[in-house]
C-alpha cells in the first residue's frame, strides 16, 4: 500500500493497514512469496489533479509498516 490511499487517520484506507501487515506477516512465514507493486496516475490518464496517486507526489511512497522485507 502506498501513502495515497489513505495512510493517515481518518483516510480512506488507514484502517485496512493492520490487516494488510497482519496478512503479509502471515505470508512470509508460511514461505508464501510476497510481492510488491505499484500503480500511479500519469497527467496522460485524464484524471483529475486532485486524483491520488500522481506520478512525483509522496502519495507513491510506500506506507512504512508495509516496507519491502529485505
């Protein structure tokens, strides 16, 4: 998850963070591959500039509890 959707309290997904680390915990120790991808929104897409996810915002960064493990 990146910062765009929602990373702060109140936003739209803050609270599904918890479930997708608890999720992603569960997977690393079972020996299930976890992979990380990213999805952003061009000035090309016709989306609106107040559109999350914009291509040079923070909004792409990755959510630090949800770090790549390395």
């Amino acid at each position: 998850m990146a910062k765009g959707y929602g990373w702060s309290p109140g936003k739209f997904g803050y609270e599904v963070v918890g479930k997708v680390r608890r999720l992603k915990d569960a997977a690393l120790k079972a020996g299930v591959p976890v992979v990380h991808c990213h999805s952003m929104r061009r000035p090309s897409d016709n989306s609106s500039d107040s559109s999350p996810m914009r291509a040079g915002t923070t909004d792409l960064e990755v959510i630090p509890e949800l770090e790549p493990n390395r």
